[in-house]
C-alpha cells in the first residue's frame, strides 16, 4: 500500500491548482510532467507504482498523511477538480446528495420533469433510495423553489453555493 512518504518522493501536489507532477521519470513520464489522465467519469487516475489511484484520494493523503477511509466529495460536482479546497470526507448518502442532474433532464434542475399528462412540472426528491413526491407546479420557479426547500430539509451535507 501507498503511504505518504513514498507519494511525496513521486509526486509534487499544487493544492491551489489540484494538480500532481512527477517528481521522477517513469517511462515516457519525465519528470515535471502532469501525472494521471481523466477516466470515462471525469476523475483522474494516476499510476504509481503499478497500481491506478484516484487524483482526489492522492491530494486527501498528500494534505493530511492518512488514505481516507470514506468517500472523498468535490464540492463544486466536478470531478476532475482535485484542489484540497474542493474537496471534503462525505459518506455515501453525503456524496450522493451532490449528483449532477441526468444528462437527459429537460427542465435543467435536477428532481424536477415536465409532464405531458398533466401539462404541469412535477418535482421529487430521492432520499436514501426513497423517491419523495414534492408537489405539480404551474411554473418551473415554482418546483425548484420546492425541490430546493426539501433538500434544504432534509439533506445533511450539500449546503453550498452548487447545490441544485
């Protein structure tokens, strides 16, 4: 396993700008070049030793000298966005509260749909696997104000300025 030490030997860590170099040349990597590449979600991975680790879970160690044992959340939903600034220990209900709304939602806010059956928004709230029904609106305003108040309510972790 990766500790501290040996991560620090092979990688300089910006926490300003949430990138790692090389510190030692391995392969075609020379030293000062940016270490990791983005995987199919957005996240960086970075070789070390023959083994892939997180970017994100890479900077919690470098700050703190210990591997987080939760999950690791970027605040801002962006997840190539390694600065330490940006990033906070959440368990899994606390990391799901800061999803992104799906790629396929049209009215923009997450929770929130228009419905052609009853030509009004209707608004829901996903809860420890519950979906909650928050109410039908006459105006998308009006169902995000709702969605918004709920998650104000009731989520414990995602009160930041990209909370949708």
């Amino acid at each position: 396993m990766l500790n501290r030490m040996r991560l620090v030997h092979l990688l300089d860590y910006d926490k300003n700008t949430g990138i790692f170099t090389r510190k030692v040349s391995v392969r075609k990597d020379r030293v000062g070049t940016i270490a990791g590449a983005p995987n199919g979600f957005g996240h960086i991975q970075i070789r070390l030793d023959g083994v892939l680790y997180m970017a994100h879970r890479l900077a919690w160690m470098w700050m703190y000298g210990d591997w987080p044992h939760t999950n690791i959340d970027h605040i801002n939903g962006i997840p190539g966005d390694n600065r330490i600034s940006n990033l906070r220990l959440a368990t899994p209900k606390e990391n799901q509260e800061n999803v992104k709304r799906r790629i396929d939602n049209s009215s923009g806010v997450r929770g929130i749909n228009w419905s052609k059956t009853h030509n009004r928004w209707i608004a829901r709230v996903q809860h420890f696997k519950r979906r909650i029904f928050v109410g039908s609106f006459d105006s998308l305003f009006e169902a995000v104000c709702a969605v918004k108040s709920v998650r104000n309510q009731i989520f414990t972790h995602n009160k930041t300025e990209y909370a949708a």
